[in-house]
C-alpha cells in the first residue's frame, strides 16, 4: 500500500500536443499484463536524458547513449520504446544485439532510422530479452497510439510498483500555456546516480538542445537524484525529458525569464514524480524528508542525508515506531565528514528537539519521539551548524514486506 499517494485519475493526466502513446501486452514475463509500450514523436521534438552510473549499465541504456550523440535536426529521435518484465542487462553482446533489433523493427512500422528510436527496459537482470515477443508486440502498441494515452502508459512500465505514477501540469509562459505530464515507475533498487529508475517527461514548448541538456541535468540533481529505497543503483535508470515543440513558446537560452518559468515547472513535476517512486517503495508504510542544513557545501549535506536514509537501522526503526534516535546520530557520524564537529550539531524530529550540541536535548521526552514516529510523514531535520548550505533527501521505512517482495521477485 502505497504511502499517501492518490491513483492518478486518467482524466485528469493532460495530453500533450506532439506525442502519442501506445501500450501492447507481449507477454514479455507474464501473460495478460501491459508490459510494452511506445511513444512517437513529432519531428520537431527534441529529446534528451541522463542515464544510470552503474558500470552494468544495461544494453537499452548503451543504446540510447549512442543514438543521442547521433542526433540532429535532420534526424531526430522520433520514437521511445520501453518493455517491463526483463531489463536486458548483463546479457552481453545479445543483449545489444536485441537492443538493436528493438530499434530496427520500431524504424520499420514508423518509416525513420534505427538511430532514430530510443529502447528502454526494466525488469529481471541476467535473463535473455524475449525478443521475439517484444518485436511481435509493437503493431498491437502502434495500433492503439493516442496522445491522451498517458494512464496506460503508465501501467506498461511498471515492476513490482502496486500503482502507476503519472502526473501532469500546466504553466503560462508570455501569455502562452505550457503542458508538461510525465510518467514513472520504480518501487525498488532505487539509489539513482543520475536521475533513476525510468522517468519519462513531456512537454509542448520548444526547448534548444543545449538548454534541454542543462535543465535534465539540473533538476535530476534536484528530484530523482534525491530518492533512495534501499541504496541499490538500478542497471537501467534513465530520466528522459521530450520538448515537442507545438505550444508556441520557444526557449533558446537559461538566462531568460522564459527558461526559469519552465525550470521551475520542470522542476515541480520531476519531485512529484520522483516522491511517488518513494511512496510507493517495497513494503514502505512512512515517507520520511531528510534535510541537512548549515553545511558547509551540499555535497556534504548530501552525503550525511544519504547515510542516515540508507541505514537498516534507522529504517527498521522507523518502521517499527521505535525513537532509538541514537542511530541517527550514528548514521551521521560514520557518513564520511571527518572533520565534523559534532558539538554543533542540533536534530529535530518534525517539531521535536532531540539532540542539542551533539548530545540529547535535557527537555527531550521519548514519548514525543514516538508521537512523530507513528506518523505516516515525518521529517529528520539536521543541523550541522558550520555553514549555509543544505540538501534534502526523500526516503522510506524498512518493513518486513521489504524482504518478502524482494525474496520472491522471480517466483
């Protein structure tokens, strides 16, 4: 069950000039589930992504990285095709050379380039992609393009998600309106390096190449890259952002009023987007907003974030309602800043003052620790007291659903 998170209602999810989307049942792993799914884009789209660090990176990914240097205004990419049930990573040369049949079969029912289409998977790593199944299932997804097709897109993503994540919006920019939906899926191996798990997003202003590669990676850093589940690096994370170019509003610079609206706009969707992943998390029953403030830079804010979401130990309590907030404090000590002082370090559990100059706060009560705790969200303040930067990390509780999904994933 996922934590305070609403099924989107496929009305409400906004079509976005520009693109159609198509879903086919392929019995990729499973028979009688949506598990294909194909988007086609206008010609005066432009397209960008940031991709998985882990060094498997799986071979859709290896793909796209090179069909995006391959890009231009002659050939842009024209299609993303993305297949659940199998992540056709650590598959070797095979695995590439499905990747690329992938790709050569959509190019032939959409009349472009192989270099043309960007392949995605998720699913299962170390099993060969059925790429028979996948290549018969694409007329069935081509058959049924729609550009209001958006809460089906979402269901063919998803893995062991017990929701689709999708979510749309609306901005004026000089007058004109922008409209920006997108669509998720993760619930674990979540730790992005990147951006994560797989997030597509479009939207119909018309965005410069160079100005869309800086804003993907800039507010990856601010939404996906600041999710973790359970600290595991995903083969195949990939954050794609399409400008389809048919609103009227063109943005060729980020030092404009037009490109900060976007920005801004961009922004907000990615976090709802990226928050959804974590509310839907294995097994989470708390989604739990983690801030490191009065840094000296954010990248150690970050880092001490990110080793107080990633601790069993803070997670299992959490889950289990229990304040044994010394953990925390652990947590924070071991995160790598050698050179912490931890005698100006305050923690604040939502409106609870726990720890003062490093040490617990003489007023502290473990019964308000536990008022806060049985909360469904709650927020881990921390205050470093050594600067002015700060990070915020979003995460969930560790339950013992966590293992149960995750001892039975291949059954």
């Amino acid at each position: 069950m996922a934590v305070n998170l609403p099924l989107p209602i496929p009305e409400k999810l906004t079509a976005v000039a520009g693109i159609e989307l198509g879903h086919a049942e392929a019995g990729i792993r499973k028979a009688d589930r949506k598990d294909l799914l194909v988007m086609k884009l206008a010609p005066t789209a432009t397209v960008t992504g940031v991709f998985t660090k882990n060094r498997f990176c799986a071979a859709p990914v290896q793909l796209c990285k090179e069909h995006l240097t391959k890009r231009s205004d002659k050939a842009p990419i024209r299609a993303l095709v993305v297949n659940t049930g199998n992540a056709n990573a650590g598959t070797g040369e095979s695995g590439l050379a499905n990747a690329q049949q992938t790709c050569e079969a959509l190019a032939r029912l959409l009349d472009c380039a192989p270099e043309q289409i960007l392949p995605f998977s998720t699913g299962v790593i170390l099993e060969p992609l059925p790429i028979d199944r996948l290549v018969a299932g694409l007329p069935q997804a081509i058959g049924n393009l729609k550009s209001d097709n958006w809460h089906n897109a979402a269901l063919s993503i998803m893995t062991t998600d017990t929701q689709p994540k999708a979510a749309s919006r609306q901005v004026t920019i000089n007058g004109k309106t922008v409209t920006l939906t997108g669509i998720s899926k993760g619930a674990g191996m979540i730790k992005p390096n990147m951006a994560t798990m797989l997030g597509f997003l479009a939207m119909d202003a018309k965005v410069a190449q160079p100005v869309l590669d800086k804003l993907v990676r800039d507010v990856a850093d601010r939404s996906f890259n600041c999710i973790t589940i359970d600290g595991d690096t995903s083969t195949n994370d990939s954050f794609i952002v399409m400008a389809t170019g048919t609103a009227g509003v063109d943005v060729t610079a980020d030092n404009t009023p037009e490109y900060a609206a976007l920005y801004d706009a961009v922004l907000g969707l990615s976090q709802e987007l990226a928050q959804m992943i974590v509310r839907d998390g294995e097994g989470a029953t708390k989604f739990m907003t983690v801030t490191v403030e009065e840094g000296r830079d954010a990248e150690e804010c970050r880092k001490i974030a990110y080793s107080i979401a990633h601790s069993p130990l803070v997670k299992t309590a959490f889950y289990a309602s229990d304040p044994n907030l010394g953990r925390i404090l652990a947590a924070i000590g071991y995160a790598g800043v050698d050179d912490l002082d931890v005698t100006q370090l305050n923690l604040y559990l939502d409106d609870v003052w726990v720890a003062k100059n490093g040490g617990r706060h003489p007023d502290y009560q473990e019964a308000d620790g536990q008022r806060v705790m049985k909360q469904s969200e709650i927020t881990i303040r921390v205050k470093l007291g050594r600067g002015s930067a700060a990070s915020t990390i979003w995460t969930c509780d560790l339950s013992h659903d966590y293992v149960s999904i995750n001892a039975d994933y291949r059954s």
